[in-house]
C-alpha cells in the first residue's frame, strides 16, 4: 500500500517545525526515524496532511552529558547512542536494552524519541525511560515544559504531548555508585516486541521494577531487596500483587496467565541480578579503597 496524499516539509530549524505544528496542530506528524510512522502511513493508520522531517536539524543531533543527566535529542538515532563510548558507563540500563530493540537495520534508521513518541507498551526505550524516572522534553511555539516518562505514557500508543508540541530531547539520569541495573525481556523472536520486558535498578533502598509489554504503558514499582528467606517470601508475593494488579489480557501472542507469570518469574531474576550487580560494585569500590 501506499500513503495518502501528503505534504513533505524537510525542516532546517526547530522553530520552522514547530510553526508549521502552530498552523497545522493535530494535522502534522513529526517525521525523524520513521520505522513505526512510515508503516502506518502505508497501512493509512495515519492520514497527516503534512509531513514534518526534523531529522536534519542539528541543534537536535546532539548528545550532551553533564555529571547528573545525559541529554539525547531527537535527531539521534538508535545505533549512534549504541556506539556512544560513554553509554556502557553513564547508562549501563540503556545499553543493556538496546540490543533487544528491534534490529540493526531498524537501529541504524530509528531514534530513541521516535519510540518514545510512538509509545508502543512492549517497546523497550520507553520502558528504560520509566524505570530510570527520565524526563521527556517538550516543546511548542508558547514554550518548553518536561514531563516524567511515567506521566509522559497515558495509554495504549498515547502520550501528552498536545497537537502542537514535539519531542526535542528525552534526559536520562547517569548511573549512580552503589547502585545495580539488570533488563531482560522474552519474545517470540529477538527483535520482536516483547511479550514481556522487565527492567530494574537496585540501591541500598530497594529495587525498582518496571514492566512493559502487559499493561497499556511501561508500569513500575518499589520492591524490598530480600534479606532473609522469609523476605524472598515477601518479594514473591509483590511480584504476585503487582502482576495481578498489570490486568494483563489475552491476545494473539500470550494469554494474560502466561504474561503474569513472566512478571513474577523474570520480575524476581531481574531484580535478583540488580542487587548483584550492585553488590558487585560495591566490593570493587572496597577493593580500590
């Protein structure tokens, strides 16, 4: 198939695509990797009247990283931060979900805001986004404004950006000491979006699991780090709560029983591998010390 009859505008500037967002509103889609937009305008799911390629803009090409946040734009597609040098030790959570994103061919055409616009609830980057508390940043022709990922994801492939905002940048926390990350996700095939995903960040506080792919957005929670065998006891029984409480739903690729399952099973490996992982940092830290 083929789209309907569109407009193209390739924009050199943020402020041209957001005055054509401004005259245009709900009748402009923002055009960067494409790999989720361009299929759904040949399958006419979309009929946008005009066409906004922002990916030639370079104040939305960059990466920037300060000592508390790294900044990625909208133009960066997915195989650039997954050759980032830095991503293996400012993002460790980032890295560990990327291989798992679609393919290489989709990595080398696809950005990170474009997922997290299109906000598909198996995807993995929005996920990572919920489970590190980033921040989505919006801009329109009346102003900026930041938005926390979990807020930022209402529903199935919905989000609150108003008709005439777009996504400039998403920000990720950096990695911080002490503290352990751990993703893993199954689907019918790698590549595939996950029938489930679980990512989790561990600290000396607990555990923090989100989960995509079973509600109609990424879902996280707060776990205690068991301790002792009866807390493990308890670990389980959150898991329970929290799948049951996902209301996860049958279709062509599971049933909701085999999706809670996955949440209590691969929830617990998740969060298990977290709290190694930070333990592991910390006893290299002794060991320099």
């Amino acid at each position: 198939m083929k789209p309907a009859p569109l407009a193209y505008l390739r924009a050199c500037s943020a402020e041209e695509a957001l005055e054509a967002l401004h005259q245009e509103g709900s009748d402009v889609r923002i055009l960067a990797g494409g790999q989720s937009l361009i299929p759904m305008l040949n399958m006419r799911l979309a009929r946008p009247a005009l066409l906004v390629d922002v990916m030639h803009i370079p104040a939305l090409q960059s990466i920037d990283a300060d000592a508390t946040r790294v900044t990625i734009g909208a133009a960066v597609r997915q195989c650039a931060i997954e050759a980032w040098p830095a991503l293996p030790r400012r993002l460790r959570l980032l890295a560990a979900a990327l291989p798992w994103v679609g393919h290489i061919q989709t990595r080398s055409r696809g950005t990170l805001c474009g997922s997290v616009a299109h906000a598909d609830p198996s995807a993995e980057i929005p996920l990572v986004l919920v489970a590190l508390g980033g921040l989505v940043h919006l801009r329109s022709h009346r102003g900026a404004r930041r938005l926390p990922a979990a807020a930022f994801c209402t529903g199935m492939m919905a989000t609150a950006c108003e008709p005439d905002e777009m996504i400039e940048a998403i920000s990720l926390p950096s990695d911080q000491p002490g503290t352990g990350y751990a993703f893993r996700e199954i689907g019918r095939r790698h590549g595939d979006f996950a029938i489930v995903a679980c990512a989790a960040v561990a600290t000396a506080n607990g555990a923090t699991l989100a989960v995509g792919g079973v509600a109609d957005r990424p879902m996280a929670r707060s776990f205690a780090l068991p301790a002792t065998p009866g807390d493990a006891a308890a670990l389980d029984d959150a898991l329970d709560a929290f799948a049951w409480d996902l209301d996860a739903r049958d279709d062509l690729h599971a049933t909701a029983r085999y999706r809670r399952e996955l949440v209590r099973r691969l929830g617990r490996i998740v969060i298990e591998e977290a709290a190694q992982g930070r333990a592991v940092i910390e006893e290299a830290a002794r060991c320099r010390a």
